[in-house]
C-alpha cells in the first residue's frame, strides 16, 4: 500500500528521510535536482504520462531594474517565447483554481508547432488536481492556437483559465481541501 505524507525540507532533508530508512521514496523534481548538479541521484525518472509536474516547475526566471534598458535588451535574448507561453498557461490555472504551491496540482502545457511557418503552433495544456492521496482526481487537458507574438501569452493565459473553469465545475475545488486520513 502506498501511503503519501507532507514533508518538508530542501533536498539533503528529503534525502536524509530516504537514507534514514523513515521513508522507503521520495518524489523530487528532476528540473531541480539537474540544476544542483545531482541528477544522477534519482533512482527512477518518471514519465510525465505517470505523474504531471508541478505548474511552472522547471522555469527559470531572471529580473532586472526596468530603468537598466541595456540589460533588459541584453536579458531579451534568453526569452523562449513557447517556454514562455506554456509557464504563463500553467501558472494561468494555477491563479484561477486559486491555488497554492502546496496544493495537489499538477500541470504541464507543450508547445506543438505547425508544420509550415503559416500555421500557428498549438498549446497543449493537461491538469489534474486531486486529493492528497490521489484517490479522487479531476484530470482534463485543453488545446488552443497560439501565435508566435506577444498575443500568444494572451492566448496562453486564456486557455489556463478556461481549462480551470472546467476543471472547477467538475469538483476540483472541493479535492484540493481534503487530507489523507
């Protein structure tokens, strides 16, 4: 039987419950173990079709004084406009379902680009919020058109809010309040 339990701590404290024996696994995120250079310490990878991510994890941000205009152009570069779009969709159902860090949310949106330089490339957004112990969940996922442009964080922000609204019709607000018993 799998049992789930809050716990809290960076990741040597989440380890440690792993290497103390008090825990038989712990799920960190991947993004943030290769960052620290400690990748190589997960015993199992898993797949996005198993469990969906935290909404946003994995970006990176980087902020400067707007009055620094020659930074902010030289910063400009660094932007990934579809890296862009899908955060902005995650982090767009994540306000809307009005809900925290810690809350049972997972989210990941994929940019799928058109087969000629006409067409708009597509926002693939999949959600699921569920109880804390999984066994209740709302899972959907949205598709919708976005332009290459500043309009497609527009779009990306709207597709967000919609697939919320869908999954809050359907129950997901009164999952995220429940506690393993």
């Amino acid at each position: 039987m799998l049992e789930a339990v809050a716990i809290r701590g960076n990741v040597d404290t989440r380890i440690g419950f792993v290497r103390s024996g008090e825990l038989d696994a712990v799920v960190l995120a991947a993004a943030g173990l290769n960052r620290l250079g400690r990748l190589d310490e997960a015993t199992q990878i898993l797949d996005d079709t198993l469990m969906l991510p935290a909404p946003g994890q994995g970006a990176l941000a980087i902020e400067c004084a707007a009055a620094d205009t020659a930074l902010a152009a030289a910063l400009a570069v660094l932007d990934d406009a579809p890296t862009r779009a899908a955060v902005t969709a995650e982090r767009a159902l994540l306000a809307a379902l009005e809900a925290g860090c810690s809350a049972p949310v997972g989210a990941l949106a994929e940019v799928r680009r058109g087969s000629s330089a006409q067409q708009s490339a597509e926002l693939h957004l999949r959600a699921l919020v569920g109880t804390v112990d999984g066994a209740s969940v709302v899972q959907l996922s949205a598709t919708g058109a976005i332009a290459p442009e500043a309009a497609s964080e527009q779009a990306a922000a709207a597709l967000g809010r919609e697939l919320a609204a869908r999954m809050l019709a359907q129950g997901a607000a009164g999952l995220m309040g429940e506690r393993v018993k």
